[in-house]
C-alpha cells in the first residue's frame, strides 16, 4: 500500500509540474522566435543596403564588416544555437561561422570589399 502511495505521489507530482515547464519552455521559445524574427529583419535590411547604389562603398564596407559581423555573431547566432537546443534541432556554432564566413566572402567579392582592411 504504501508503495502504491508513493508511485502515486511521485507520478501526481510530475504529472502537474511538466505542463508547467513546457509552458515556460513554450514562452521561452516564442520570445527567442520573436528575437529572431527582429535580427532576421535587421539583417535583410543591411543585405538590402548593401545592394543599393546609393550607398557609398565606404558605407557598404562598414556594413559588410562591422555591422553585419557583428550582428550575426553576437545576436543571430546566439539566439539560432539557444533556439536549436531548445527545439532538439541544434545546429553547431561552426556551422553557423561557416555560413558567415560563405556570406561575407560573397559580399566581399561581390563588392570588392577587403575587410581585412578595416579600420
């Protein structure tokens, strides 16, 4: 009996705190979406801007090499890996330097961009 009574005590407690922390695993997931959703629209716009001709080249440097690196390294890939380990789809933070480094290189050699160079 008394085994009975503790089964049913252990399984009524996690039966009642699991939909708890899925719901906070829910709203954590909603907020890191929303925060993607907002550095994926910063980032189309400085790809945006670096197609515009009316922006200097000096300008587009400063936003292939500073602005954009840094967003993508400091935000968008923080918040992927954060967002890919809650989801169990977890991509590798090389993955993610590998796919800047492609972007960059081809905005490089699209522009003629040496940011190597940046000062």
């Amino acid at each position: 009996m008394k085994k009975i009574l503790t089964i049913s005590f252990v399984l009524l407690f996690v039966a009642c705190s699991n939909p708890n922390k899925e719901k906070v695993n829910e709203m954590e997931l909603i907020s890191i979406s929303k925060d993607l959703d907002a550095i994926d629209l910063q980032i189309t716009q400085i790809l945006l801007n670096l197609d515009d001709n009316r922006i200097s080249q000096e300008g587009k440097k400063n936003l292939l090499c500073s602005d954009f690196r840094k967003l993508y390294k400091e935000e968008y890939i923080p918040k992927s890996l954060k967002y890919g380990n809650a989801t169990g789809n977890a991509e590798s933070e090389a993955k993610y330097l590998a796919d800047l480094n492609n972007i960059m290189s081809g905005y490089s050699k699209k522009l003629n961009i040496d940011c190597a160079s940046n000062s």
